[in-house]
C-alpha cells in the first residue's frame, strides 16, 4: 500500500512538473531558432549543441528547484507574490508568441548568429529555460514538502531535457513538413493556452494574499 501511493505520489509530480514546464519552455518553438543559429555548422557539431543545450536547460531549472525555496526564504517573499510575479512574466513570454513576437530582440539575435556555442545562450538562456520556466520551478519548489515529490519534479525536469534533445535533433524534417506558417500557428495556439496559465498563476497569487 505504502509503495502504491509512493509510486503515484511520484507520478504525479512528474506529470505537474513536466505539464507546467513543456508549454512555457516550448521545445518545438526553439527547433527553427536552432537551426537557423546552426545552419552553417556540420550535422557533427549541430548535434553536440543540441546535447550541450538539453543539458544547460535541464542543470539550470533543476538548481533553479533546489534552491528556489531558500532563496524565496531568504528575500521573504511570499508564495502569493511569487505566483503573481511568474505569472504576469509568463503572460508576457505568451503575448510575445500570440503576436508573435521574437523571443531576442535583433542585436541578441545578430550576436547569437556570431557566436560559435550557443547551448547556454541563447538557446538555453533565455529561449527555452528562460524567466518564466525558471518562475515555474521555484513556484513547484514550494509545493514539494517531501523527498519523492522533489523527485517527481526532477524527474519531470529530466523528461523535458530528454524532449529538448530530441526535438533539437529531430526537428528539422518537422520544419519542412509545417512551414513557417505552420509554426507560426502553432505557436499562437501554444501562446494562448500559456497565456491561460499566466492568468490561473495571477488569480491563485491573489487568492493567497487575500487568505
């Protein structure tokens, strides 16, 4: 009994995690960004960025979880202006995609292109582990009060590194087939389910400061 609800307790943070991290982190919106930045360099070295970049997103929002609560702790914020503040970031990363809006401003982008390694930034920081990802994880951070559902977040976390290298090694067929006009669409629609969360995040943060 006890490692039946063990199991499920894990599963389910996993599955929290992972839900609340994929639309905001956007994997597939990063695959055209990726290759545009890579589209010069040998399949060899396109392949040991997309590595390097699903490991710099998974090291950064698993230590964003584990010291999010300290941090939180130390600066005496509370849990309702934390949902307020990832909320209203996340509501800005979803306007962005509704308009579509690209996520770096063009000098960011110009110096993206100039740049031989570009797993940390800025595919890492800020296209897919960007503010609001990192706002999610520390929100999660404060949810977890025992070791395996601190295991199930982790666990999600190492699910969406694992989909970030596959879709950063797969996508390009995945390009050919939806267009640019594809993705475009694609992205508005995941914009505006992410722009849904940006508003559950900001009501859960005024219902707590009202308690």
């Amino acid at each position: 009994m006890v490692n039946l609800i063990t199991e499920h307790t894990l599963l389910m943070f996993t599955v929290k995690a992972f839900g609340a991290l994929f639309p905001i982190a956007n994997p597939i919106g990063a695959v055209a960004f990726f290759y545009s930045l890579t589209a010069e360099d040998s399949p060899k070295f396109r392949l040991i960025q997309a590595r390097k970049t699903a490991l710099n997103v998974t090291a950064v929002l698993i230590i964003s979880f584990l010291v999010g609560k300290f941090i939180l702790s130390f600066l005496g914020i509370s849990l309702g202006v934390l949902r307020i503040a990832g909320g209203l970031i996340v509501a800005h990363t979803a306007w962005e995609m509704v308009t579509a809006h690209p996520r770096l401003t063009k000098q960011e982008h110009q110096e993206a292109i100039d740049k031989e390694d570009v797993s940390f930034t800025p595919m890492a920081i800020p296209m897919i582990s960007g503010p609001g990802a990192i706002g999610v994880v520390i929100g999660l951070s404060t949810q977890t009060h025992h070791w395996i559902e601190q295991l199930g977040c982790i666990t999600g976390i190492l699910l969406l590194g694992l989909l970030v290298y596959l879709f950063l090694v797969l996508g390009e067929p995945l390009i050919e087939k939806f267009g640019a006009t594809g993705m475009g669409a694609f992205n508005r629609i995941l914009g505006f389910l992410i722009l849904a969360i940006a508003v559950q995040l900001i009501s859960e943060g005024v219902l707590e400061l009202l308690k």
